[in-house]
C-alpha cells in the first residue's frame, strides 16, 4: 500500500509539474475510520475529463496506470479537474486493520 501510495503520488506530482501550470499544490493523507484518504490538489490550468478521456484512449496515460494501482487494492480513484481552476485527485484505500 505504501508503494502504491508513494507512485501515484509520484505521478500526479510528475503531471502537475509538466501541465498544470499551478502556483499552488496540496497534499493530504489521512485516516478517516477504516481507510487510508489522499487528496493531491492544484490550482493549475486544470483540463477537460471528457476530452482527457477519449486522448487516454488514443495514447495511453499515467492517470490509467494511478487508477489501475489503486483499483488492485480495492480502493477508489477520482479525479475533478475545471480549465482554468485546478484538479483534485480523491484516492480512497481500506484498511484490513484498523483498531477503532
């Protein structure tokens, strides 16, 4: 989970740096019950979802390869992108051992 964590971050961080144009980045990992919460946010050049999703199709994209990383470990991953606001990254991972 570490790994998958560390990577995808990684990549969103490589993503923010060679496209957003963004002054300002966030990152927030917290636990909320019996899950692992990141939210990796920019206040970039943002994009189109529809239009980023038929160029992924096309060429392929390390936004697949975040989703696919945290499909395999049963997690959600969402991305809310606006042109000219910014794009958050939501990323949602169970816990098997959680203690609360």
């Amino acid at each position: 989970m570490e790994t998958v964590l560390f990577r995808v971050t990684q990549e969103a961080l490589t993503n923010i740096i060679k496209h957003a144009n963004a002054k300002n980045i966030s990152i927030e990992l917290r636990q909320v019950k019996k899950s692992l919460q990141l939210k990796i946010r920019d206040d970039g050049v943002g994009f189109d979802l529809e239009e980023k999703r038929s160029s992924v199709e096309r060429r392929g994209s390390g936004l697949i390869g975040m989703r696919e990383r945290i499909s395999a470990l049963n997690g959600t991953f969402n991305i809310n992108s606006t042109p000219n606001k910014g794009t958050q990254i939501s990323i949602r991972l169970p816990l098997e051992n959680d203690n609360e």
